[in-house]
C-alpha cells in the first residue's frame, strides 16, 4: 500500500476502515445506524461520532462528538467570533471526547472512531484511540476527510484501508 493510493480495498488483514464517498454528515448517520444495529445484536461498540446539533452555530460546525458508551456529548468546534476565519475545530474538546473512550476500548469489539482529518493527521484528535485499538487488535471504522487520505493511508500503513461510503 502507498501513502497516496487512494483506490486502496479491504483485505483480510485490513484492520481500521476509512469510509469516504459522501457527505460528511451522511457517513456520520451511516456510523451512528451500524453502531446502533450492531450493539441491538450484541456486539460491544464504543468509540464518538459526529452529531449535528441544534443550536449551535453552523459557522462553527453545529456538531458535537457523541460518546457511544455514555452518551455524553464533546465539544468539537469552538466559537472564535463572528469575524473570524481560522478553523474552529476545538483541540481540547477533541482530546477530551478522546481520553473518555481510552479505557473502554480493550473490553470492545468494534471502535468507531467519528473521523480521521486535520487534527489526526497533524497527531493529534483521536490519534491515541486509533493507537489504543491497534494495541488490543481491535477493528476501527472511521471516515477520512478527502485531503487527509495521503495521512490517513501513511498513519495506517498495511492494517487499513479507504472503503466506499455504500
């Protein structure tokens, strides 16, 4: 597998997922629906994912990170002003949603893991999630954001792969 092939498929060693193909949004709801069905059939899923919330500004992400264990919600965007144009993605919110899952991950059979983007491919977001489910061999199903595939497949190496959003 090289960093920037982006046609890369699911094997059987492929371990950690990244589903791309559709709207961020979409593949959220996709992750929420497998998480419910497959916990309905007794499976032990933990991990975030990205929830529109309403009320918070659409200029800031109107999304919160939603723990699949506990239900708590994590701040994912900050408001930085009405003027202004830096990301608003907010590090500390991340890096809190990402310390509530560490000790759940071990007992886990899946862990969703809402995104692999900006904060990820710099090292930080939910890298130490990521890292946790490969030390206890645990599979991940993630999303990439589109200009984050070359990071994505360079942090992952052979365990992952870009699958299709279908």
């Amino acid at each position: 597998m090289t960093g920037g092939d982006a046609s890369v498929k699911w094997t059987s060693e492929t371990r950690i997922a990244g589903i791309q193909g559709d709207s961020s949004e979409k593949i959220q709801d996709h992750l929420t629906f497998l998480a419910n069905s497959w916990r309905l059939n007794g499976a032990r899923v933990v991990g975030l994912v990205e929830e529109h919330t309403e009320g918070l500004p659409k200029a800031c992400g109107g999304s919160v990170l939603r723990n699949l264990v506990s239900g708590t919600h994590h701040r994912l965007y900050q408001d930085l002003g009405p003027y202004s144009t830096a990301c608003c993605l907010d590090p500390a919110g991340v890096a809190e949603s990402c310390a509530a899952i560490l000790d759940h991950i071990s007992g886990a059979d899946l862990v969703i893991l809402s995104k692999f983007g900006k904060l990820e491919a710099e090292g930080g977001g939910l890298i130490a999630a990521f890292v946790c489910a490969a030390e206890h061999d645990k599979p991940v199903l993630t999303s990439v954001a589109p200009p984050f595939t070359k990071s994505y497949l360079e942090f992952v190496g052979p365990l992952g792969a870009i699958i299709p959003a279908d």
